[in-house]
C-alpha cells in the first residue's frame, strides 16, 4: 500500500468516528497535543462530496476547541495508531501568516474538533476528515492572500463571527496585549478596513 492510499484509509477510519458539533458551543480552553488546520490544504473525499481530507499540523500546547477538553483528548490505539483532534490556535498568526476572507457560496471545510490521524510517515502532521461547506462569509489563514483560490482550494476556514470569538476569547487566556492577527489587505481599495478586518486592532471583550 502506498503513502497516499494509507492517508486515505486512515482518513476514512477517523471519520467514521466523527465528532458532531453541539447546538449551543462554549469556547474551552486546553493544553494538549492536537492538529491546527488553520491554513490547512483540503481535498473532498472521493465518492463524498460533503467530506473532505485535510493536511493538518500536529502542535502542542494552547488551543481552543468547543467541547470540553476530555472529548477531545489524544490517544493512540493498540495498534500504535495516534488520533488528535483538530483545534484553534493563534500560532500560524503569530508566525506571520494572514487571513484571507472569502465570500458565502465559495467551497471551504470546517475541521473544528475533527478527529484526525497522525501520519505514521511523518508524525509532525495529520490527516483530517472535515464537513464541506459553501455557505456563509468565511475565513482561512491559507491561500497567501489570493482571493482566487477561494473558488478552488477547499481551505480548512471558518465563519467570520466564530473566529473573532475564538480570537478574542484565546488572546483574553493567553493575557496578550493584541491579537497577532493581521488581514490580507484589498490591492485596489484604499478605504478604512471594517471592524470584522480588524482583528488585530479590535478590544478585547
């Protein structure tokens, strides 16, 4: 069996055991192992269009998930198979990546609290089964800023409103003095961005 055919049947045998979302989320705060999958690269699923396969990185440290913290513990099974689970974090912000945001109609995929496989092959990422979407205004901290790839690229994102939640609510525990995040700027506009572009200046709640 090759790389890329065990990416896809481990991606399928977490899946199968996929995490529901809850009506009404609270924001959790964690330190464990987990996969970020902020700018992470998505392909949907063959022969399921509403799934799609993301390559995610394995980080450790603070994060965000929606469900408590225990649900969303890693894990490694008997046969030394390693299960995290997709949660939100500042860090690709602070290395200096921007996000893009992208209009309601155009395909994305949403990873929170999915569980993922670590790469047997590279245990610095992991292979994500997420929801496809294409409804919404959203964001993704992928795509380098090119508003064309949110027709194609099936970015790992999430809606606007959950992300400035989610970064305030992480900036607040983590005591920051500011968000580290920083929009991807129109190149022909030279208008004032919106509050929703201006993460990283808003006050913290």
């Amino acid at each position: 069996m090759n790389s890329t055919s065990l990416r896809i049947l481990l991606v399928v045998t977490a899946g199968a055991v996929g995490y529901v979302k809850p009506a009404q989320a609270e924001n959790y705060f964690s330190q464990q192992q987990f996969a970020l999958c902020t700018s992470a690269p998505c392909i949907p699923e063959p022969g399921n269009p509403k799934t799609a396969i993301c390559t995610c990185d394995v980080e450790e440290g603070p994060n965000l998930a929606t469900v408590a913290c225990d649900t969303v513990k890693p894990s490694t099974d008997a046969n030394g198979i390693r299960t995290v689970y997709s949660q939100f974090a500042l860090k690709q912000f602070a290395q200096g990546k921007r996000t893009l945001k992208c209009a309601s109609g155009t395909p994305w995929t949403w990873c929170l609290n999915k569980p993922c496989t670590v790469d047997p092959a590279n245990p610095k990422k992991a292979i994500c089964a997420c929801d496809v979407l294409r409804t919404g205004e959203w964001i993704t901290a992928g795509g380098n800023c090119n508003t064309a790839t949110c027709n194609t690229a099936y970015w790992s994102g999430a809606p606007l409103n959950d992300f400035n939640d989610g970064t305030d609510f992480l900036v607040k525990q983590l005591k920051l003095k500011k968000s580290p995040v920083n929009w991807c700027r129109p190149k022909t506009s030279t208008s004032r961005p919106l509050r929703s572009e201006r993460a990283d200046l808003t006050p913290m709640r």
